[in-house]
C-alpha cells in the first residue's frame, strides 16, 4: 500500500519537492498537460504584498502608484479586512509560482496543482496568449523597462518622468490593439535596438565618465533615445483604436525617451490583455487540474484524510457563488463559473442526458473527456467559452436568469428563465459580459491636424446610448492633452 507524502500540517523543501513530483506525473501523463518549465519561489506576505503591488510581476519600474497599493494592501491585510493569494503564478518561460511560506503542506500542494500546472498548461496553450504575448522575452523586456525607466529619471529629472508614466498609466486601458496583432518591426530593427541599449547600458555605468575634472564633458551619448524616429510621420493611418500607439508615433511635443516609455506601458497593458479576457477560463482550468489532481493522489493513497478534508474546505470556499440577494454577492464567482462549466464538460462525455445530447451533439458521451476540455482551453475566451459551452444544468445550478434593463423604464423585467428560448437568451446575455468590446469604450483617433492648429479628435461610439462617465472623462483628458501637445476633442455617438 502506497504511504502518504506527508502527514504534517508545516512543509519542507524535501517534501515540497516529493508532492511536486507525484502532482508533475499525475498532469503529464494522466491529464496530458503541456507545460513550461516550473520556477517555484517560496516568498513571505511582505514580498506578496509587493508582487500585489507590482501588478503582479518580479520586476517593474518604480511609480507611486505601486507604493500607494502597496500601503493599502498592507494596512488592509493587518487590520484583518483582506487575506493574500495563496499563490501567484507568472505567464513566463519558465513559468514562475511564488507560494507564501505561511501555507500549510496541503495547502502548498493545492497550489503547485493550481498554478505551477493548471496556469501553466492554459498560458502555453491558449491561443489568445500564444498571438498577443511572448513568454520567452518577458522577464528580459520588464529587466530592460526598469533599467530604462531609472536611467530617465537620472538623466531627465525624477518629476518628467512620472508625468509621463501617469499619463500613460490614465490611458493603459487604451493602449492594446484588439482586433489586429501589433506591428513588428523587422528583425534588422530589432537586432539594432538592441545594439543602443548595450551601448548605453555600457555608457551609463561607466566609471569613466564619473572621474572626469570639473568642466570636462564626456563626449555626446549614442542615439539610444531615438529609438523608431522614422515612425514619426505627418500621414499617420486613421482611425486608430490603439490611442497610446498613435501618440507614441505621431505626438508632435514628445522626446524620444518619452515615445519609449509611452511603448513600455502599452506593451505592459498588451501583455496583460488576454488575462482580462481568460478569467472565468483561466481560473477555471486551474481550479479542475488541482481538484482533479489532488482527488487522484487521494485515491493513490497520497493524501492523508486529514489532507483532503483540508483541500475540500478550501476548494468550496473558492467556488462558493453567493445567490443575488445575499449580502456578499459580488457578482458571477469566476472560479465558480469556470469550475462549474468543465466539470459540466467532463460529466456530459462520461454520462450525458438526452437534453444534454441535444445541446452538444460534438462531444456528448464520448467518453473522453481531455481532448474537449483541452481544445477548449486552447481555442477559446470566457465570450466564446460561455456562448458554446454553458449547459441548461449549469444554469439551473447556479439558478442564472436574465434581467431587462432600460434606463427610462420604471422596474426590471425578468426577460428570460429555465426554459428553450429563456436558455439560450441567458447563455447570450452571460457570454455579452465577458466581451472586452462591450466592457470598454471603444474610443478611436479619427483625425488629427498636424499642420494647422494640431487638434486632435477622439471617437466614442457609445454601447446602447451609455456616455463616457464624465468624471473620468474630465480627469483623463488632460493625461490625453499632455502627451499630444495641444488641445483634443472627444466626440459621443450613438452606434449604428
């Protein structure tokens, strides 16, 4: 009879490093993941904290704003109002896992299987990741904008720099091409790019230049601020939905260095882009790879009972789904969702029902169920996700319905239940939710004069008449004013 990994509540590395290896075998050869390389970082609630406040991610460029979350996840977690992530996972080759040295064994087991393979698969897999991000060059892209971002602040004051940094961080929601994949430059462009940042990292660090007599001066650096100089043109391409790219290319007052931190941010907001759009998915995936995983090392006689009534506890706080009039609702739970959904999945290939062979013709009683789960892992995002896979039984669980909003209208109307039509209005409705396209506003550079008084115009096509909050509106404008130079002008109208 196999024995069980561990017994005690407190980890070592030893043990840590046997439960990662039986998880590893368990997600490569029973579930047929395919994953990067694991990098498991064992940090403390303080660098959690900081890796809150750093949107996540090993190394970032210095702004307030990291500092202020910082001092408010802080003062939160200490008064008792919030707990920390049990882990953080990293879209990076290798894939980095910071789990906080406080879990106890159970709960750094639940954590390996949740990020270091359930995240891990769904990174290297989804094509949403595979088309907008590059997971080999990350980690060497945030090294390159911190060590940029500080060398500016020397060389050109501390306040420039930060004025530009929140005028692009106002705008970072409008900094990501949606429906085209961003320019590349050509290879010879990059190999060049990179030929000046050596060239001025060597320059920077120079002792050289630090022990000259007062009144020398060391020769004029190389061009390293001029990056993509030959971008900058009088015709640029309209409409552009990528506001920080048009004004990286074609604003008339930025210096060079201020176009590259303007490309630093809007590749930060496009890295990050298929992570708005995956939640319900991406949590989803790792939620079912760890309760798949930790059930099967159960019934190997891996865990003890102890062990997974530990892991059950958890695992049904976090997909707990408050109904709509309890106190703590919040909105559709996204681990809920998404757990909920592949479970669905996996029992409509093993066992289905007559209705469930209606709904989904493709893949009912299949039996196997990983290459569904698994080509919907890869080819999907939570809009498309919820509109093909979203079950009648799903939507009875969670007891879904749909309401009919109208602005000059004076109560809600119940405008679809638990019946043929009402499904599939609901599975519609739920699916509208998760499109980015009707979350933000589609705004778009429609003109700019760039010989006369240089003004700037913006459009917004408004979603079912809704304006743009005019508070926002009026604190964001003047980030967009800033960075182009002159006056800008955003235009309402109603979608056709």
């Amino acid at each position: 009879m196999t024995s069980p990994l561990f017994t005690e509540a407190e980890w070592n590395f030893q043990s840590l490093d046997r439960v990662f290896k039986a998880i590893e075998d368990i997600a490569i050869n029973e579930l047929q993941l395919n994953v990067y390389p694991n990098q498991v970082e064992i940090i403390s609630t303080e660098q959690m904290l900081d890796a809150y406040s750093a949107l996540g991610m090993p190394l970032m460029y210095h702004h307030w704003s990291f500092g202020k979350l910082f001092a408010r996840e802080e003062g939160l977690y200490r008064a008792g109002h919030i707990g920390l992530a049990y882990e953080m996972v990293i879209n990076s080759n290798p894939c980095i896992s910071y789990l906080l040295e406080e879990n106890s064994m159970t709960m750094q087991t639940i954590v390996l299987a949740h990020a270091a393979f359930g995240h891990n698969h769904f990174f290297k897999n989804n094509y949403l990741f595979q088309q907008w991000t590059n997971a080999e060059s990350i980690l060497e892209y945030l090294a390159f904008a911190k060590r940029y971002v500080s060398a500016c602040e020397e060389r050109y004051g501390h306040q420039d720099v930060e004025a530009i940094l929140d005028s692009a961080h106002a705008l970072m929601d409008q900094g990501v091409f949606r429906y085209r994949r961003p320019p590349r430059p050509s290879r010879a462009r990059v190999i060049e790019k990179q030929r000046r940042r050596e060239e001025h990292a060597e320059e920077d660090y120079s002792e050289l230049w630090r022990t000259l007599p007062a009144g020398a001066e060391p020769p004029p650096p190389k061009r390293i601020w001029d990056i993509d100089e030959d971008d900058f043109g009088d015709a640029p391409k309209l409409p552009e939905e990528n506001v920080l790219y048009f004004l990286e290319k074609n604003s008339p007052t930025l210096k060079s260095w201020q176009r590259e931190i303007l490309r630093i941010v809007r590749h930060l907001a496009q890295y990050f882009y298929p992570q708005r759009q995956t939640k319900v998915m991406n949590e989803g995936c790792a939620t079912f790879v760890h309760h798949t995983i930790l059930n099967m090392m159960y019934d190997r006689g891996l865990l003890t009972e102890g062990s997974i009534l530990e892991f059950l506890a958890s695992h049904t706080a976090v997909v707990f789904q408050p109904n709509f009039d309890d106190p703590r609702f919040s909105g559709v739970n996204p681990y809920a969702l998404g757990f909920a959904m592949m479970q669905d999945i996996k029992r409509i290939c093993e066992k289905p029902t007559d209705e469930d062979r209606l709904w989904f013709p493709s893949f009912a009683g299949s039996a196997d169920w990983r290459p569904v789960l698994k080509d919907a892992w890869a080819n999907y995002r939570d809009e498309s996700f919820v509109e093909q896979f979203l079950s009648p039984k799903v939507m009875r669980d969670l007891r879904l319905f749909a309401l009919a909003d109208q602005a000059d209208a004076p109560a809600l109307t119940v405008s679809a239940i638990h019946n043929e039509g009402g499904y599939r209005r609901v599975r519609s409705t739920l699916a509208r939710q998760y499109d980015v396209g009707v979350i933000d506003p589609n705004i778009q550079v429609t003109s700019a004069n760039l010989r006369g008084d240089r003004k700037l115009y913006l459009m917004h096509r408004m979603h079912r008449g809704v304006p743009l909050h005019v508070q926002t509106k009026d604190m964001v404008l003047p980030h967009l004013e800033r960075l182009w130079g002159y006056d800008v002008v955003i235009e309402e109208v109603a979608e056709t």
